[in-house]
C-alpha cells in the first residue's frame, strides 16, 4: 500500500476516478486533449439506502495541481446550481450564444488553483436522490450533506489529500461556507479528519444572518439605494428617523428585522421610487426584461425574499446570463460526457428549502477567528445591491477585532480598484464597480485580488 500511495502523489491522474474522467466534451476549441488540464465530473453517492447522489465538476490546476490549492466553490441561492460559478464567473469556459459551443476563459481560477463546482442542496441542477424528502432542506442538512460530499469525493481523490485546502463561495454561501467549514473543523479537532489541509475560507458578498443579508437588513438596503441616488434623500430620511436607524453604526446588538408598521410603510414609501427595471445584483448593468433565465428568477426569489413584498412586481434580479448555459448543458452529448443521468437541467434546483433568517452565521466567523490560524477574506462588489456593502462592512466591523492594516485601496493596471482592511483574522475587501457577482461583473480584477490572495497563503 506504501507504493501505491506513493505512485498516487507521483502522478496525480492515476488515483483519480478514471470512470469519471472527462475525455470528451462538445464544444471545447481543439478538444479536451488540447488543454493543459485535466477534468472530472460525475456523482458522489453519499447515501447508497436512499440512492443520494451530488453531482459535482472538478477542474485541475493549469499550474501544478499536485501542489497547488484545492478549492470547493458554492454557489448561493438557495438552490442555485455552482455550474453558474463555473460557465459565468470563473470557470475555464464560457458558453457561446449558439448554446452548443465554448471559449476558453483567460481569467479562470483553475489557472493556480484546483477546483470543485458542487451542485447542492440536492435537488440542484445534476444532483438528485430516490427519496423525496432528501429535496426538503435546510441549512444545518444542507452542511451535514455537503461534508459526507467532501469526505467521500477526498476518498476517491486520496493523492489531493495533503493539498491546502480552502472553502469559498459567495451570496447563499456565505452561510454555506461557514457551516461547512464548521463542520470541517469539527472533524479536525476530534481526530475524525486530522488529515484534512484546512487553510482558509473566502466568499464574496456573503449572507450572513437576517440582520445583514442583503434587503432583510431595510437600514443597509435603503441606504446603499440612496448612496446611488436611487431613492430621494427626503424619503430615506423619512424612513431612518421612523425606523430608528441613528445607533445602527454605534449599537452591534440591535435588531433591524422586524421593522415596525410605521417603519414598513416609510419603506414601502422610499421603494416607490425604484425603477421597475433594476437589476438588484447590480444596479448599474441593463437588466433582461425578456430573457427566459431572468423570468425563471425573479419567480424564484419573489417565493421567499423578504423585500419582494416591497419591490415593483417586475423588478429583475439577475443579470443577462444562463440561458447560453442552460442550452449547453441540455444537450444529450454534453451531459453523456459529464457522466449524468438524463436530466432537464436548469440553474435554480427543484428543493423545498426551509430558511432560517433568525440563524446568525457570525459566531462560527468568531469561532474560526479564536480557534484557528485560517486565513479568511470577504470579499464584496460595491453596486450589489441584494448583499450591500455597507451592510457587509458592518457585521465585520461588529466581530470587534482590532485592525492590523487599516482601510488602504488596492490596484489594478495602477487604478484603484476598491479598498481593504485586514482585521486580526479577518480581511475585508471591496470591489470597485463590481455587482453581486464580482468576477462575472470585473473579470480581471475578479482575477487580480483572488490570485494575490490565494497566493499569499502559499509564502
């Protein structure tokens, strides 16, 4: 067993699942065997009674992927598939609009990286299960599941074992991700996974807890509107006075989720102003009005967001992308080379999620702070709207740790291109000009802060 495990780190395909290998895939120009890495796809079982299967894509490093990081990349949601992560922001491809072919991206992170795009909760895009109930989820199954996913995919990648190893994501993720790491510590510390190379955690625009995930918190909401001139100053005054906002940058323990009657209807007051074309994920971009993935959206969320009982009923959430994605993963060769069952795909996933706004996220933040050395960078695009900065900046600013660098800006091509802050065990960077979804929004800065950062925690 001594040469085997040897021969696994020795040549880094060889231990992988070669059933789930992609030698094949329509569209890529010149064909898989062009690339100068290596592809994975399939279903990890992680419960064989009830037949649960997680679809995920693992791409190689361009680098060195014996050596270099492994990342796992979550999309949020709830529900929505990580393959958006993969084909709109920072995967090695970008579907083309005859939804059949694919570029090649200059700006993908597999190029120092390893990656694994997982599709979860179940029900989520490739990943299914036999038992209906398995598509009723919550955050705390969502996290269960998520890392009996990680431990069985390390299983079947042994020779990754030993690799740093860093959880990220962003939106819904920034609830997924400190959960699942939480649980990854856990197994750490118990001496179940004293193997695993647990570095770091890095999301970007992240829900955190009711109080600062996007429009729940009325007070960053209104007030990221009103920074952008979208709403007038006489009604966002209105509604700061009603509401009692004046201690929301003094007092770290209010409550601003449950607003009262009077507070709701200076709210609801402000909101009348909004256009009826705005993409809340970034209140600059053209919104598509028409566009069949942004329709599919906007349905979505207008189920469970809490400010969709505000916004115009026509509001889109969702920038122009997806539907060349959609067509590309629908068709029958593609999803044969992925190695899937027939499925009709689409980027929002058949669940029942039960959510939990009252579930803060922030005391596993403290306790990664106090109980390891991880590195751990939030990340936010500045014309989000549906996260706000300034909501963001808040909650970090509440886990009342020193600061070691204070507020600088950080460049790109010597322009500025945003602002960070390194916290004792915490950074916080801004994204100039970036929405919801910095590296679809800015590619080459979405590139730029995350290679510096990966980067750095390999010196």
């Amino acid at each position: 067993s001594t040469c085997f495990v040897l021969f696994c780190f020795i040549a880094v395909a060889v231990c992988a699942p070669q059933d789930q290998l992609i030698t094949s895939l329509p569209g890529v120009p010149g064909g898989v065997q062009s690339l100068n890495f290596s592809m994975y796809s399939g279903y990890v079982n992680i419960n064989q009674e009830r037949n649960t299967n997680f679809f995920y894509w693992f791409v190689e490093s361009q680098n060195d992927p014996a050596n270099d990081p492994v990342l796992i990349w979550l999309n949020g949601g709830p529900g929505a598939s990580s393959l958006m992560g993969f084909f709109t922001e920072h995967g090695p491809f970008r579907p083309n609009p005859d939804g059949k072919t694919l570029s090649l991206y200059e700006y993908s992170w597999n190029r120092i990286a390893n990656i694994i795009y997982l599709e979860a909760p179940i029900g989520v895009g490739f990943s299914y299960s036999d038992d209906k109930l398995e598509y009723v989820t919550n955050d705390n199954k969502t996290a269960i599941q998520n890392y009996e996913f990680l431990l069985n995919w390390f299983d079947m990648f042994p020779e990754y074992k030993t690799n740093d190893f860093y959880i990220t994501g962003e939106s819904y993720g920034g609830k997924y991700c400190p959960e699942l790491a939480s649980l990854v510590l856990d197994g750490i510390q118990n001496g179940t996974t004293p193997w695993l190379n647990m570095k770091g955690v890095m999301v970007g625009n992240p829900g955190t807890e009711s109080d600062w995930y996007g429009a729940p918190n009325e007070y960053a909401y209104l007030t990221m509107l009103y920074e952008h001139m979208i709403i007038p100053q006489s009604a966002y005054v209105n509604a700061y006075n009603t509401c009692g906002w004046s201690d929301f940058l003094s007092n770290c323990d209010g409550d601003y989720t449950s607003p009262s009657r009077q507070c709701k209807t200076a709210i609801i007051e402000a909101l009348t102003y909004l256009p009826h074309e705005l993409d809340a994920y970034d209140i600059y971009a053209p919104v598509c009005v028409d566009n069949p993935a942004a329709a599919q959206w906007t349905k979505y969320v207008s189920s469970w967001h809490p400010m969709s009982r505000y916004m115009p009923d026509n509001t889109t959430f969702y920038p122009c992308i997806d539907d060349y994605m959609t067509s590309y993963l629908n068709q029958a060769e593609v999803q044969t080379a992925l190695h899937v069952n027939p499925t009709d795909w689409a980027y929002i996933g058949t669940i029942a999620y039960i959510h939990e706004y009252k579930y803060s996220v922030v005391p596993l933040w403290k306790r990664f702070i106090s109980q390891t050395d991880w590195r751990i960078l939030i990340f936010s695009g500045d014309v989000d709207s549906a996260v706000p900065t300034v909501g963001t900046q808040r909650w970090i600013e509440c886990l009342g740790q020193p600061v070691i660098n204070k507020w600088r800006p950080w460049y790109y091509n010597d322009q500025t291109a945003g602002l960070i802050v390194d916290y004792q065990g915490i950074s916080f960077q801004t994204i100039k000009g970036a929405g919801h979804m910095v590296p679809y929004y800015l590619p080459a800065q979405g590139y730029a802060f995350y290679e510096t950062w990966l980067q750095a925690g390999s010196q």
